[in-house]
C-alpha cells in the first residue's frame, strides 16, 4: 500500500495539511513540494569512490525528472521517430522549420531493482527548442499516474498497469501552441483539482478533476503560459494559487480561480521559470536575467506589494534552480551558474560561489539544483556536471562537505554539455538521469539501514 501513501502524502499537502510520511518523492519538489528531504539514516559523507549504484537502465533523451511512490518509478522520454535528427545546437534557440518526428514514452520502473514493468508510448512530433524530449515530472497518487508532455499532451493513467484512464491536449483543446521551449511547468494536485498552465484565449490556467479529466474551471489569458509550475500557498489561515506567467503573477483562489491579486511584468524571452518561494507573508519570485521581486502578501483583502525589486546588487537571477529560505536568508542560483545568498528583507549580497563551476563561469545558463535535509542547513546540490555536492550553507558561505560525479551530461545548452534533469531522493536513494541511463545510488547512512 505504498502507493496509497503517497497518494495520500499529495493529497494531504494540497490541502494544507503537513503529510507525515517522506520516504517517497512522487512529484516535483518532493511530497510536500517544497524541496525537503525529511528522511532520516542519511550518510553525512560520501563512502570512497562515491555512492554505490544500486541499479541503472538505459533510457532515451528528455528534461523531466522521474516521481517515485513506493515500489514504482514513472519516466518520461523521448524516442526520434526513424530519419528524424536532434535539432542543430546552432539553431537551438529557436523553433524548427518543421516538426521533428519521434514518440513520447511513459515508463514504470520497479524502484528498487531498475526492471521495467510497463510502458505507455504515443506519437508526438515536436515544434519546439531543444528537443530533446519531456520536461515535466510526473506526479503520482491514489494510484493514478500524471504527466504532461512537452506538446501538450496530458495524460491520466493507472499506476497498476500502465492503462490510459483520461487525456487531454492542449493545442487541440485549448487552442494553446507549446511555448517556445515546450510545456515545463508541473502540473500541482490539489484535492480534486489538477491545476495546469494551459494556454490559449482565457485559459492560461486549467483546473481538471483529477479522476475524470473534465475542466473545473478556468482564467486568466497570456501572451505565452511560461515555464514555472503553479504553486500553493497559505497565509492566514486562506489557501492562494500562484501563478507566475510571461504576463506577469497572479493570486488565484484555488477552489474556483477566481482572480484575488495580481502583477503585471514581462520577462525575457517569457522565461518565467523558477518555483516562487513564500517565506511568512513574502513571496520571492526569480528568473533570468533581471526579473527578481519580493512581495509583501496581505490576505484581507487579498493584495500583494513589491517590497524590493532586483539590480546589480540586490537579489538573484535564476534561470531554474527554486530558491531557499534559511532563518532570514534566501539562496539560489544566479547568472552564469553562481550559488548566491541574500538577505530577505533587502535583497543584499552576502556572497556568491562558482566554486562547483571550478571559479568559471558556466555562460548565460549554469546551473544546479538544491535539496534542503531535514530542517537543517545542510543541502545536497546536484549540478548540470552531474556532480552531486553536500553543502552547509549559512550568511558566511558556503562549507563544501562532500563531492561524488554521479553521471556524465549528455545535453548541450548555450554552447556547453549539461544534465538539466532534477533528481529525486526517496528510499534513502537518489535518482538521476540524463539523455542515455536512469541510476539508482544508495545515500544510506549504512548498508543495514536500506
């Protein structure tokens, strides 16, 4: 019944309740979405050599990260359709002059052992860049299984078997065009409700029952929906949906979408990407290369003001990492790779570190993806190097524990060779992936603990 668990564990969190179990990672950002790993048993250092593989499989290309829920393991990836090529890396900011022909895949693996045990594959051309394959991370509960592919295509299945319970696409449904980078924003389960960024003449964002497909309700039009996956929040005892879009943000309430708040800004080239971070009643929302705003949040009415806007010296860029909040202190990603720390309360520098880049700068993009432990200031960092970091972070800097290569990047991204996948850690494991191999390593603190 571990499934159910984490169904349960979703669920639970939708609502605004605290889910007790954390063994499981079975959607974006964990069970909780927040990007903490509460397991216990976890090693302090890496064994030499680095951490023991437990298993690894072959897999095809694709951004996603993978959900994991008890016993199973959901993947999305991509396979070129016969003839078909990888866009030009010359050409990679930009739509091809045609589609590229190729499936998408869906895959449940068995957790512990790699062994796949069923798989659901659908034509899906691309029109857009860097095609690698799917961006979203599944989500899993009640025994259900959601994804959503780079196209638009949304699918509902049964986690037993694989069978196709519901679906949804949107360029035909919505009339909603992938953006330019294909559909990235993870889809977020909230009670009933499976909340989307769509697309299309007043459905930027989509609420459908999760059981039945059918639309709940709908709001909002944008020139383009972005990348960043809508986000739940509580303040004062009233649940708000956050919606970061090319058009600006908006405050929605969840139950029926009905507009509360907004803000209206453009970013560049729509990369609204990175997961806002709430921390009391202030809303931290960053994306590259010079959108970063905190807002003060007040629920009755519902309102949001800009407290401090970002520049040269004040806030942070990031392209995707989803920032962190440590007593008073915010962390995250910033141009060219670096790790930085702010003050929350003003947005002043207290440091930045490329020491994971070797001091250089990794050009536009760098960048990596933060794990907090527990409630401590302890994180695990993976990196696009596929190097797996553990670091202490405080208002004095960053305190490099422990460094292990995990895998090879196989993507390449503004001129380089990256892994833009996040990792899961469930089972006291990490998962990670790249555009060749699925691996398993034990992050046990013992053998015996497993």
């Amino acid at each position: 019944m571990n499934w159910l668990r984490s169904g349960l564990a979703v669920v639970l969190c939708g609502s605004g309740l605290a889910a007790a179990a954390a063994d499981d990672w079975p959607q974006w950002l964990g069970p909780q979405r927040d990007g903490i790993w509460r397991e216990t048993g976890i090693l302090e250092k890496f064994p030499p050599g680095g951490p023991k593989v437990k298993w690894r499989v072959a897999i095809a290309g694709g951004y996603s990260g993978v959900a994991v829920a008890g016993d199973r393991l959901i993947l999305m990836d991509r396979q070129l359709g016969e003839g078909a090529k990888v866009q030009d890396e010359k050409a990679i900011p930009h739509r091809p002059p045609g589609s590229i022909a190729g499936n998408e895949r869906i895959t449940c693996f068995n957790a512990h052992t790699g062994e796949q045990l069923w798989q659901h594959v659908y034509d899906c051309p691309y029109t857009v860049s860097y095609p690698a394959g799917p961006r979203c991370t599944p989500i899993v509960a009640g025994g259900k299984v959601y994804t959503l592919g780079t196209e638009g295509h949304l699918h509902c299945l049964d986690l037993v078997n694989g069978r196709v319970l519901w679906s949804k696409n949107f360029n035909t449904d919505y009339q909603a065009k992938a953006p330019l980078w294909g559909h990235s924003a993870h889809p977020l389960l909230d009670g009933q409700r499976l909340i989307c960024m769509v697309g299309g003449p007043g459905s930027a964002v989509v609420a459908f029952d999760k059981d039945t497909g059918a639309e709940l309700w709908r709001n909002l039009t944008a020139p383009e929906v972005g990348y960043c996956p809508p986000t739940l929040i509580e303040l004062d005892g009233q649940r708000q949906l956050v919606v970061w879009h090319a058009a600006g943000v908006n405050g929605l309430e969840p139950e029926s979408g009905k507009e509360l708040w907004g803000h209206a800004f453009r970013t560049y080239q729509n990369m609204a990407i990175a997961t806002p971070r709430l921390v009391g009643d202030k809303l931290f929302i960053t994306g590259y290369p010079t959108t970063a705003f905190l807002f003060r949040l007040q629920s009755q009415p519902p309102a949001a003001e800009i407290v401090w806007k970002g520049d040269r010296k004040t806030g942070f860029f990031s392209c995707f990492a989803t920032p962190f909040e440590v007593d008073g202190y915010l962390y995250g990603g910033d141009k060219g790779g670096k790790l930085v720390c702010i003050k929350l309360e003003t947005g002043e520098r207290m440091w930045e570190s490329l020491d994971w880049a070797g001091g250089r700068s990794r050009n536009t993009g760098g960048d990596l993806f933060l794990t907090r432990v527990g409630a401590s200031n302890r994180f695990f960092m993976f990196t696009e190097l596929g190097d797996l970091y553990m670091v202490r972070l405080s208002p004095s800097g960053l305190e490099e524990i422990d460094k292990a290569h995990l895998l090879e990047p196989t993507g390449v991204g503004f001129g380089k060779d990256v892994v833009w996948n996040a990792p899961a850690y469930a089972h006291r494991c990490i998962y990670v992936r790249n555009d060749k191999e699925l691996i398993c390593f034990s992050l046990a603190a013992e053998a015996g603990s497993e």
